[in-house]
C-alpha cells in the first residue's frame, strides 16, 4: 500500500524506516546512472524484501512520485520566487526556462509533471501546490496584458511539457528558442 497524505507519520518504526532505505537506494542507483528502478533490484539493494518494497510503492511510477518530491518543493519555491520578480513577464520566463531545466536533466520527474493521474496523494497535492504558486504568478503577468486571460496553470505545465519533448527529441542547443515560442504564444492575439 502506498502511503498517502499523513500516513507517513502512522507507519510502523520498522515500515518507516525501510520506507527511507528503499528511496535511500533508489536515489543512490539513479545516482549511479541507473534510472530503471527495477522494484526488484531497489529491494536489493535496500535489503528489503521486494514485498515490503511493493507494499510501499505498488510500481515504478509510484516510486518515482516519492523521488520527485525534493524536485516539486525546489519548483515550488522557484514559482514563488518568480512571482516577486518586479517585472512579472521576466519571472514567467525564469520560472520556464528553470522548470524546462529540471525536466531535461530528470526525464522521470518531467514524467511525474507530464502524468495526468498519481497514484500518491502527496503528488497530487504537489501538483496543486505548484499549480497554485504558478497561478499567482500568472496573475501578475496577466495585468500586465502579456499572457492570455483564459490561460490557466496546468496549461502551462502541459505546453512546458510539450517543449521538453521537443528539446530532448531535437538536435543542438534549441531549449531557449523553443522557450521564446511558447513565452511569444502565451500572448494575447494581436
């Protein structure tokens, strides 16, 4: 079972603290290289049993949702960051081109932004968080007549999205142009 919102805290001592060694050696063979995060292997490693593993997170993607979690709080805190930017469209811009960064450098975590349904709870209200932080800085662009009204948040991740894919699918250095036509296309018509 994997733990959602609060259930963290009601684990075992003995649950919580295979939770910690299965992320523990997950983040240490992606660390090494190796993202495919077999659950079987990650048992291994942690020196669990890969039913405990599974009782934890019932698949990769869940396990991946649990890596993420450092990566959602460094946006987060990216977001917020940006929206006290004084010129809020310059924000915008840092906030994408930070956020297309992560998700270059981290294709499992651009997967977890990219996924339309979580099988954790935290994520989705991860997401929210973030949704929400990005949604005020919209709110500053948009008075400034510079992003569409109707343009909304999860918008936004989804379009970024589109772009990472377009990066990693592309050839030479084109993560700024293809970041200028998204920022240009957020515009209101003319």
């Amino acid at each position: 079972m994997t733990p959602r919102a609060g259930q963290e805290k009601e684990l075992r001592a003995d649950a919580a603290r295979n939770r910690v060694r299965i992320l523990q050696a997950a983040r240490e063979q992606v660390a090494a290289g190796d993202n495919s995060l077999q659950l079987n292997a990650v048992a291994r490693l942690a020196g669990v049993g890969v039913g405990t593993v599974y009782r934890h997170f019932p698949n990769r993607h869940a396990l991946v949702e649990a890596l993420s979690t450092e990566r959602f709080r460094e946006l987060v805190a990216e977001a917020r960051a940006a929206a006290a930017v004084p010129d809020p469209h310059a924000g915008l811009r840092r906030l994408l081109r930070f956020t297309l960064d992560r998700m270059l450098e981290d294709p499992d975590f651009a997967a977890v932004l990219e996924s339309a349904g979580e099988a954790d709870a935290p994520t989705s209200e991860m997401k929210a968080e973030l949704d929400r932080a990005v949604t005020g800085l919209l709110d500053g662009v948009r008075r400034t007549g510079a992003v569409r009204g109707s343009l909304e948040a999860d918008d936004v991740r989804r379009l970024l999205c589109g772009v990472a894919h377009a990066v990693r699918s592309g050839s030479g250095d084109v993560r700024d142009l293809y970041l200028d036509v998204l920022l240009e296309g957020l515009h209101p018509p003319r």
